[in-house]
C-alpha cells in the first residue's frame, strides 16, 4: 500500500458501519456503536549480532456494542465482508439479550468534535525492510566493534483506529510510529538504550547503538557496594517504568472502588513542590488517539500540580455518578477498569543528566529497571531490578559499573525525595506505555538487595 494511503480511510469506515447499522435495524436494535482499528507493522529482529527475523503483519478489525432494553453487549470479527459483520451483528445482539440489565446504562455518546493531532509520517510508513536493514547493520557494525554483541528491535508501522455510533459520532485518526531498541553484550556487562517516535527520523539507531556499546564498556567488571539507601539518578526510562506504576489510580472509578492510593489524599500535598504532570494529549511528544473509547475528545488534565493531586480521569459513566463532565478518558465499554490517563507528562527541569552526575558524591546511575511488582498498594511500594547499566557515581564523576540491585522502594516517597529535574523527553521502558518525564535526582532510594547479576 502506498505510504500516502490510509490504512483504512474514514470514508470506508462509514460504509461498514452502515452495513453494521442497517443489519441491527432490520433486528429491531436502533443504537449501535463501532470500534474499527487497522494496523500495518513490520519488525526487524536482531540477536548475536545477526538479523534473524523480518516478519511484517497487516490487520483489521470491527468490533460491534449494541444497546437495547438497559442491556449491552459487544462482539468482534477481523473479517470485514458483509456477511461476517452481518453475523457479528446477530452475535452482539444475542450476548446483549443474553446478559443482565443495568438501569445506570448510559445511551450512546453524542457527536463532539475532537481535536485533530497529525502523527502520521510518511517516511515512517513507507519504510522497507531494507531501510531497516541498513540501520540495524551499522548499529550492530558500532557495537560489534567494540568486541560486544548486539541484541534488539527495529520496527515500523501506522495505524488507524476510528469510533462511529448510531447517534452520528464519527471520530477518526491515524499515526504512525517507529521503535528502536538494543542491548550491547559484553562478558560481564550490558548496556541499552530504547525510542520511539511518530518520524522514524526523529531518533538515530546508530546513537542508540553507541550509547548501549558505551555503557556495556563503562559497567564492565562491575563492583558490588552494600545495599541500602542511596541517592540515585534515574534515566528517563527508569522514571517511565517506575514512576508510571501509579496512574492508573488517576482513576474516578478507582477512587469509588476505594483502590486508588489517592483515596483521602486528593487536594493534599503528596509529593514535592517540584512535581507537576499532566494528561495532555495534544503534546507533540505524545501518541495515540485524541478520543475515548466511547468518542469523547480527550480534555487536558493537571494531575499533580506543584506535588498537590488535583483531577482525575471520568469516563461518562463516572462523571455522570459524579455530576461532572467526562474527560474523555474512558475505555471502550463494557469493562470493568472505568478509565485511565494515558498521555502523561511529567514536567522537567533545567538540570542536565551530566550535571546531576557532577553534582553528586556518592551515589548510583540507574539506566532502567525491570520485573517491576507491587507490594503496597496505597503508599505505592514497588519492587523490581535495575539492569543494563547500573553504576557507581562517586565525587561527581561516574567511578564504573555496579552489580544489579533489587528495589523497594514508594514511589510517593520518590516523588517527596526529588531533588533535580532534567529537561522532559519522550521516554521508552518495557514495563508501562511510553510517557514524556524527565530524568530524577532522589535521595534516600532504596535497594533492599544485590542480585546474582
């Protein structure tokens, strides 16, 4: 397909969900709802220095909510031919008659105008395999020539993800999205280094490469020191995967289930003064679709301001139990999780990864963290390992590498203990979604362990 060409255009979409809506009429269902999602991704695996896969995917998909008699019900088909969603029609329709009615269910979203976000690049779209190929051979050649061994992902792809509904909603969007990731070995050590970005162009997989090769070489015969509580500077993906274990607690239905860590802490100062994040949507280092699962525009949120908890996330089922606007954060219904933020920002500050390490006198560098775990759900205490580039920073300057550590540590603490902010960026980990934070200056972190690692 070529790269200027909607994977499925809205146009398209409207047809099949006239089809959709024609069949539920002649069943008696006048209030219908359709998700469609088309995704076109490719993937370039590497591992002991050698591409090894090249597998790409095509996909499409329908998924049909139907609402009669307080009752509603959903099903799919990856099968987009009249018959399949007239079928899929007849199934939601049964699983809705077939399920337990609820007086609190809401009819269908009105039509409202969503902000139009353009995340669609099509260099990105139309990378080949060779393109591809060609990026990854040097980042291997980099890291190879060091005497190490590179091991990660390169891949490429655009989406569009559409909601359409009986009321006459019609919300549309399509991005695209590039990913590099790569973990240099050597005998004793590793390194890594992990983005994204809407423009494949917007990150270089050679810098990447150099970076993971650069940090494999400096952790190299790493020392292990006594755990206990450091100071620690958290790269950006650190922050990302620890950090971004807490917002799904940045939830209205959360707070009413009473299994949010914001219960009876909304409006109180939480964290430090220097902590402020947002939901925004609209940020230019974000992604994905500026509407809910139900059609609502996503509104922009001030979470935390000045390390003070202000608003949450409602879907329209929990702002109408709390006489409040929606925020258009809500999942696709039904579901039993409500909503979520999921573009979040962290503010950053004016203080450089180099001058955080300068500033420091004894302390640890943290390049990621893995297996993260909750283990109190209220004051958000998370275990978990740091990996890929643990080290040791002692008078200012980065002194070698360290063994692995385990954490447990709360992240309401770590935002209480923030002592430095770096500049935000958009932030790759493997433990949540990407978000845009900065890196963090904290005291008093705790490592309960050293690993065998």
């Amino acid at each position: 397909m070529p790269a200027d060409s909607s994977a499925l255009p809205l146009a398209r979409c409207r047809e099949l969900f006239d089809l959709a809506e024609r069949a539920a009429k002649s069943a008696g269902v006048t209030q219908v709802e359709a998700l469609f999602n088309a995704h076109e991704d490719a993937l370039t695996r590497f591992a002991n220095n050698t591409i090894h896969q090249n597998v790409a995917e095509k996909t499409e998909w329908l998924s049909l909510r139907v609402l009669l008699d307080h009752k509603t019900a959903r099903a799919t088909t990856n099968r987009l031919d009249a018959d399949s969603i007239r079928a899929t029609v007849a199934e939601a329709i049964a699983l809705a008659r077939s399920s337990v009615a609820s007086e609190d269910l809401l009819p269908l979203a009105l039509p409202a105008a969503s902000q139009e976000i353009p995340r669609f690049d099509a260099d990105t779209a139309g990378t080949t395999p060779n393109d591809r190929a060609h990026a990854v051979a040097e980042a291997i050649r980099l890291v190879e020539s060091a005497g190490q061994t590179a091991a990660g992902i390169y891949s490429t792809g655009r989406s569009v993800e559409a909601i359409l509904n009986s009321e006459g909603l019609a919300a549309w969007h399509e991005e695209t999205l590039a990913q590099f990731s790569i973990t240099a070995m050597a005998e004793n050590s590793s390194g890594w280094a992990k983005r994204s970005a809407a423009a494949r162009a917007a990150f270089s997989p050679s810098e990447l490469a150099r970076t993971a090769s650069q940090k494999a070489q400096l952790s190299r015969d790493p020392q292990e020191i006594a755990p206990g509580r450091y100071t620690v500077i958290l790269e950006p993906a650190a922050v990302l995967d620890l950090v971004g274990q807490i917002f799904g607690d940045f939830s209205a239905t959360a707070m009413e289930d009473q299994r949010s860590f914001l219960n009876d802490r909304l409006g109180t100062q939480v964290f430090g003064k220097n902590i402020d994040i947002l939901d925004d949507t609209s940020h230019p280092l974000q992604s994905g679709v500026p509407f809910d699962g139900e059609g609502v525009p996503r509104r922009r949120l001030k979470l935390v301001e000045a390390g003070i908890p202000r608003e949450l996330a409602y879907s329209r089922a929990s702002a109408t139990r709390a006489k409040v606007e929606p925020t258009g954060h809500g999942f696709p219904l039904p579901n039993e999780i409500g909503e979520a933020p999921v573009n979040i920002v962290i503010a950053g500050g004016s203080t450089s990864l180099e001058q955080m390490i300068a500033s420091t006198e004894r302390g640890v560098l943290v390049t990621r963290l893995w297996y993260i775990r909750e283990v109190d759900p209220y004051e958000k205490i998370m275990t978990g390992m740091t990996r890929d580039g643990t080290f040791l920073v002692e008078g200012g300057r980065v002194a070698g590498g360290l063994r692995n550590f385990r954490f447990n540590q709360s992240v309401v603490e770590l935002l209480k203990n923030v002592e430095a902010l770096s500049p935000a960026v958009r932030a790759s980990g493997e433990e949540t979604f990407d978000m845009v934070v900065p890196a963090m200056l904290v005291r008093d972190f705790y490592f309960s362990e050293v690993t065998r690692f």
